[in-house]
C-alpha cells in the first residue's frame, strides 16, 4: 500500500515539475532573443528594468496559454516590430544581410575551382 | 581568361560591398520606433481604478468617438510636467481622455491626481506593465490618440504644447 502510494505521489509530481523545467528553458531562451528597447545592448533576459519585466511576464503567461515559440515572437514582431527580435527574418531590407554569405562564398568557390581543379 | 574571371569577380565584389555600405548610409542606426501607425487597438482585460470593476476594450472604447490614452504613473516625473497640458485639452469636448496607471501604488496615484487634478474620463490599472506592453508602449509617459478603435498617433514621451496643438488639429 505504501509503495502504491509512492508510486501515485511520483505519478502525479513528476510530469509537473518536468514541464515547469521546460518552461523555464524556453522562457529564457525567448527572453534570451528579446532585445529591451530601452536598455543599451542588453537581451530582456538580462536587463531588470520596468519594460523587460512586464516582457517576462507576458511571456510566462503566452508559455501558460500554450504558444509555441514563433507564435511568441509573432506577438512581439507585430506590437514591436522586426527591431525587438535578434534573429531578423528574411524579408526585403535584410535579403542582402542573408545571402551575402552565400554569395562569397559560391563565388570563393569559383575562384578556387577556376585556378586549381580547372587547371589540372 | 582567368585574370579576366578574377578581375569581374572582384569588380562583383566591391560593387556590392559598396552597395550594401551606401544601403546601410542612408538608414539610421539609432532606433525609432513607428509613430504614425494605423492599428486595431488591442483587447485587454483590466481593473478600473476608482471601483475596481473589471473592464475590457470595448466597455471603455466606442466607436466614431476620439480618445487620448495617457499612460501615468505618480512615480514619474515627466507625467507631472505634462499633466496641466492634460487638464487643458480636457476643457476640449470632442475628446475623452482615458488614464492607463502604471505599476504603480494606489494611495500614491490618488493622492497624484487629487493633487495635480484628474483630466481622466476613465483611469484602470496596469499593476504589471503588461496591458502597457499589449499597447506596445515602452513606458511612461506616453500616449495614444484613439479614432473608431484605431490608433492614429503615438507619442512616445512627455506631452509638450506642439504635440497638443496637433491633437487639436487632428480632431478638428
């Protein structure tokens, strides 16, 4: 009987506190990608001031309402704009940002198979 | 052949660095955050300040009315400043000014607006900022101008006489 109800206490705790552990980690890797708008170079995750903590708090609650991730972002793009998220998305005033990269790179490649795979 | 290859690639090269620096020139790389928008207000749920009645968006904003949303706190001294500025406009009929209260302290807030006097139609509380962040407000002071339940203007800051003569333009 004892074991039983062991078993039924760590039944019912366990997946709690796992979920909360996971809550946990994903608020602080959103917060993590929040820039505050009002602190300088600071994430929402590192700064203390009235703005990230009313952030954090939103964010808790939107991980409560069962948003994923990018649906959190999405609330923050759409109040804030591009500017509070550091990881910009693709759109038309960061395409170069995104495919100059790719563009050295193939062209780098060019150039190595033009002079030393071409030429044997 | 290849110095004409390595010649085109590195003329492609620097004409796109040159591009992308011209780009980036133009634009500023100090923050502005967009003050002419044109967006639905949000929905909230919120507290009224005086009898603690629970609202939300539509019982304190209708529509074909204008409003002016101030955010305040009496910890915070720009809204001090502003405040005549407030009480002037309230004397306009045409405009309902509505109070959003700030994480702040309820004795301090009344004690704030019985002093200075109170240009809110309507005051509720934002205990923790967030219905504040929902507006997509940075702190305080700042304030909103509200037509059919769209957000005409923003003012990030402290009222001053320009900004009200404009309010005063736009509601005409």
């Amino acid at each position: 009987m004892k074991t039983l109800k062991i078993i039924i206490i760590i039944f019912f705790i366990y997946p709690t506190s796992n979920l909360k552990a996971e809550d946990l980690e994903m608020k602080n890797k959103i917060t993590k990608n929040l820039r505050c708008l009002i602190c300088q170079g600071q994430s929402v995750y590192d700064s203390d001031s009235e703005f990230a903590n009313s952030l954090k708090i939103i964010v808790d609650k939107k991980i409560d309402e069962g948003l994923s991730e990018d649906q959190i972002y999405e609330f923050f793009k759409n109040k804030y704009g591009e500017w509070i998220l550091y990881d910009p998305g693709l759109n038309k005033n960061t395409y170069i940002l995104w495919l100059l990269p790719l563009l050295i790179f193939l062209a780098g490649g060019a150039i190595i198979y033009n002079s030393f795979i071409v030429k044997k | 052949m290849r110095n004409k290859i390595l010649s085109i690639s590195i003329f492609l090269f620097f004409s796109i660095v040159f591009i992308v620096f011209f780009k980036g020139l133009k634009e500023t790389n100090i923050y502005t955050p967009d003050l002419d928008i044109k967006k639905e207000i949000p929905f909230f749920h919120a507290k009224d300040f005086y009898t603690g009645k629970k609202l939300n968006t539509s019982d304190i904003f209708k529509l074909d009315q204008t409003y002016l949303l101030n955010i305040w706190s009496s910890w915070c001294v720009p809204c001090r400043k502003e405040h005549p500025l407030l009480l002037s406009l309230n004397e306009n009929k045409k405009i309902n000014i509505i109070g959003m209260n700030y994480k702040d302290n309820k004795i301090k807030a009344e004690k704030f607006l019985k002093e200075l006097g109170n240009p809110y139609k309507r005051v509720f509380e934002d205990l923790e900022g967030t219905i504040a962040i929902e507006w997509g407000a940075y702190g305080v002071p700042e304030t909103f101008l509200i037509y059919n339940n769209k957000i005409i203007r923003k003012y990030i800051g402290p009222l001053n006489l320009n900004i009200i003569e404009e309010i005063k333009l736009l509601i005409k």
